[in-house]
C-alpha cells in the first residue's frame, strides 16, 4: 500500500518547487549583497538575507513534507476547521495590539529576530474554510440564503481585518482567492448573478461612508496610494519621486536585454533599484540573466497554476477539487500581481514572488500550501489506480467475464 501511494504522489511539481526555490536562493544572495552592507542599520554582512533564507527554506520544506503527507480530508472535521477559523481572526485582531508597523502598515508580529505576518496564513485558511463549506453544500449549492450567503460573512470579515491594517495588496489577493472559488464552486449563473448585484449593492451603501468621513477617506485615498497610481500612469514624468521604483524596475530589465549581463553583475541592485531581493527581484533576473531567467520563472509557476488546475478537474471529491482551485488561483494572482508591478502592467503593491522573493512567511505559506495540492494530487491518483485495477478481471476469467467485468452490468443489459 505504501509502495502504490508513494507512486501516486505528482513528484513534477516536487521538482519544480524544489528548483524554484533554490533558484530563488541564488538570486536573493546576488541581489542582496549590496542592501544588506549599505541599507540595513546596523549594516549586515553581505550573505545576511541569504543565510536568513536558508533556514525559511529548511523551515518551508519540512512543511512541505508535513502537508503532503498528511491526509487532506481531515481539514474538513468541524473542530479543525473551527480551529483554523478562530486562529485566523484573533492573530489578525491581535495585531491591532501587539503587532509591529513596516511600511507603513501594521501587519507583522516580532518574535525575536524573526517576524511573522498572519495575513499572509490568512489566505491558506480562507481556501481551506470555502473549500469544505462549498464542498459539503454541493446538494444545495444554489439555495441562495442557505448555500451561498453564509460561507461570504467569514471572507468579507477577514478581508476587513487585513484592510484596516491597511494592507491592500494582501486584502485583494484574499478578496479574489474568495471570488474565484466561488466562481469554481458549482454555483450556476443565476445565483453568481444574485452574488454580483448583492456586491454591487454593498458597495454603493458603503461608498457615502468612505466619501464623507475625513479620516477613513484620506487613509484609504492617502498620497502615497495616489503616488503608486500616477508613478503608474506616467512614471518618468517623476522619475526621482513617485516614478522612481518603475523607472527603475524598466532601466534593470531593459539593460537585461536577451542574454542578460551574467548573475552577480547587475547595477540597479546597487543601491537604485529599491527592495531589489523582495518586491523587485524579477527585475534583477532580468538584468543578470535576460529572457532566459524571466523565462524559467514565469514557465515554472505558470506549469504549478496550470497543474493546480488539472489537479482540480481530476479530482472527484469537491472539497479537493476546490482546494486545488484555491492554492492555483493564490499562486497565479500573485503572480501576475508582483509581475505586473514590476513590468508596469498594474500598480506596484508590494506582493512577493511567489518562491523566489526573499521572506519566511511567505514562503512557508506557499510551502504548506503546495503540500496540500501534492496531497490531493496524490489520493486522487491512487484512488484512480486502485478502482481500475479492482475493476480488472483475475487471470481465472474467461474473455466473456473479463468483457462483463470491465464494462460492467450496463453491457449485459444493453446486449
């Protein structure tokens, strides 16, 4: 039994994680060097966040494992589920109390030397609790009040406490997560419709409120937001203010060109490029090692999404198949996000490469994360292989009982 379950498991996206993540290691430590000795205060040695890495991808991988061995089914018993639930709202409301502030957001708890940031773990139990929720209400999955309703109050109450930090990179992330399960959740179009305008509805009640107070409206619409659209827009036309970022993010690209100019020999890294090992560091691919490095990154996640995606459609067990569907939407939005940013695409927000930026929470995240899509990918094949090779007929059966048998009673009847 061990042997056929160990053959099950789907080791191409093993492979991948594990390139990916070491991949990322490399650039880190070329990107980093330089920030670590001129940025940091106290400065650090050169190898700081590298060594830092290292342990977070020591730390990813053990979890990793964990999650992929452990059957995924049982984050749909109510008292784990329950668990996961509360965990995730009172780390978030603690940070009101106890959490420290990093650009300009208060989103992380400081446990010594290290921090952790609980909205990043908050998107990993929003697509376990819709997973399970959608999976075990497939019977009446169109009630609306009863089916659709209920599950959408968890999710609108957990983006509320993430955008209040503010943090809104990580509140859209979690919102579309959400949206696309729901989309994927078997719902047909009239109670999406119902859903849509309901959101519509939402918004125009609380718009007045975000318009007409002060306060709300000028954390929500603060100049530094306003800056990142109009660096957005038109960057050069501030290049050493609110277009700096981009700006330079096109500078580290475009001297990239095709082949690159060899790992280790950027310039924008020292001391141009902001953030050059987290939020920008597909810029700093590109410069050292051209289209061939930007090419294997975006190839590698799009085959991890692209393989979250035929996981799901595999799957016969809804609440693994919406699990599937979660993990590879988290990836792929995050994706396009921090890529998007980076490339001018959309405005820069600040979202970490998935696997390749430097930070242990959210490396852990996608670690655990991808544990559980290996995990389902893994049942789902021996589920598959042990029902074919129990339907196949024994050596004893003559050619008219191997028919019957792998056809089944249907066949009789039809003949």
């Amino acid at each position: 039994m061990l042997k056929n379950i160990l053959k099950s498991y789907d080791y191409s996206i093993v492979i991948v994680y594990i390139l990916l993540c070491f991949f990322g290691l490399v650039m880190i430590y070329s990107s980093s060097i330089v920030w670590a000795v001129q940025q940091l205060d106290p400065p650090r040695p050169s190898d700081y966040f590298y060594e830092r890495q290292k342990l977070h991808i020591i730390i990813s991988f053990i979890a990793f494992v964990l999650a992929a061995i452990f059957p995924y089914k049982i984050f749909q018993n109510k008292k784990i589920l329950a668990f996961i639930m509360l965990v995730t709202l009172l780390s978030l409301s603690a940070l009101f109390v106890f959490g420290q502030v990093y650009n300009n957001a208060q989103s992380w708890f400081q446990l010594g030397a290290r921090s952790l940031q609980p909205s990043e773990f908050a998107k990993l139990g929003i697509i376990i609790y819709l997973a399970a929720v959608y999976g075990k209400k497939q019977s009446y999955i169109n009630d609306f009040n009863k089916g659709v309703v209920p599950p959408l109050l968890y999710l609108f109450i957990v983006c509320f406490l993430v955008l209040i930090q503010p943090d809104f990179g990580t509140a859209a992330i979690i919102f579309m997560i959400g949206a696309f399960m729901i989309i994927c959740s078997g719902m047909n179009i009239k109670s999406l419709a119902k859903l849509f305008l309901l959101g519509l509805v939402f918004v125009l009640l609380i718009s007045p409120f975000v318009l007409l107070n002060n306060e709300v409206r000028e954390e929500i619409f603060s100049q530094e937001r306003l800056g990142r659209f109009e660096g957005f827009l038109d960057p050069f036309s501030d290049f050493q203010g609110d277009g700096y970022h981009l700006v330079n993010s096109y500078y580290a690209i475009g001297l990239g060109g095709l082949t690159g100019k060899g790992l280790g020999e950027s310039t924008q890294k020292l001391g141009y490029l902001p953030e050059p090992h987290t939020d920008f560091i597909i810029a700093i691919i590109s410069e050292e090692l051209g289209i061939f490095g930007v090419g294997f990154v975006i190839f590698s996640l799009g085959f991890i999404v692209l393989r979250g995606i035929r996981i799901s459609t595999k799957c016969k067990d809804p609440f693994g198949s919406l699990l599937a569907i979660g993990i590879s939407s988290m990836i792929g939005i995050q994706s396009f996000i921090n890529l998007g940013g980076a490339t001018g695409l959309i405005p820069i927000t600040g979202v970490p490469l998935p696997f390749i930026s430097y930070g242990g929470s959210s490396l852990l995240l996608l670690s655990l994360s991808l544990g559980l899509l290996v995990n389902v990918s893994c049942f789902t094949n021996y589920e598959r292989r042990y029902k074919e090779k129990k339907d196949l007929p024994t050596a004893g059966e003559d050619q008219s009982q191997k028919f019957y048998a792998i056809k089944g009673n249907r066949s009789i009847i039809n003949r």
